[in-house]
C-alpha cells in the first residue's frame, strides 16, 4: 500500500493527464466530432444536431412556456420525458437544471401555457 504522499502524486498525475487530454480533445476536434477547429461557438457549446429535432411545444423551452412567454430552443440541450418519451429542449442548461428539480410540475405549468401561446 502506497503512504499519503505517493498517492497524492501519483492521483495529481492522473489528473493532470486527463485535463492534458481533454484540452488536446478540445483543440483536435471541432463541435460536430471533426477534426479540425473548435467551432464559433467555442468547445463549451453542445452539438446543434445536423437533423433537425422537434421537441414539444414547437422546440421552445419549457420554462418559458410555463411562464408565458416563447423561448426558441435548437434542441441541442434537451430532455427526454423516460415515461412519455416525449422530447423537451431547452435554451440553456441553466434551465435544464432548474426543470429538472420538478419536471413533471413544469410540463403541467407549461401544458396550461401552451394552448395561449400556441394560437400567436
């Protein structure tokens, strides 16, 4: 068994390997899993899918819908509803994560939203 100190070096050059990888990753692939450049977006922006994706209430983002107002999402951060299997896209992960705390309660605001929205 290794004392503190070996495995406290030997766990730092771990990590340093990995975010090594991860930054060559970054600068050998571009956003769509080429090689190349990073895209315009930056390494940080998730893949905008080639084939167009539909998610409910016409691809707009949940939480605005839910407060009555279109948010156009391009389904590149999305959510998939495991006892629906219905498809939600949002327009930021910020809102992702603050869906996910209740999306069930989210889907019913939004589902009461809709029909207003919808006829605009």
């Amino acid at each position: 068994m290794r004392s503190g100190g070996a495995w406290r070096a030997g766990a730092a050059l771990a990590l340093g390997l990995a975010v090594a990888g991860l930054a060559r990753a970054a600068l050998d692939v571009d956003t769509l899993g080429q090689p190349g450049r990073a895209g315009p977006d930056g390494i940080w922006k998730a893949v905008v899918p080639p084939k167009g994706m539909h998610g409910e209430f016409d691809s707009n983002d949940p939480i605005g819908v839910a407060a009555g107002r279109r948010i156009a999402a391009d389904c590149s951060i999305n959510w998939v509803d495991p006892d629906e299997r219905k498809l939600y896209c949002f327009s930021s992960a910020t809102s992702l994560v603050f869906f996910l705390e209740g999306p069930h309660a989210w889907i019913e605001r939004a589902r009461k939203q809709w029909p207003g929205l919808a006829a605009r």
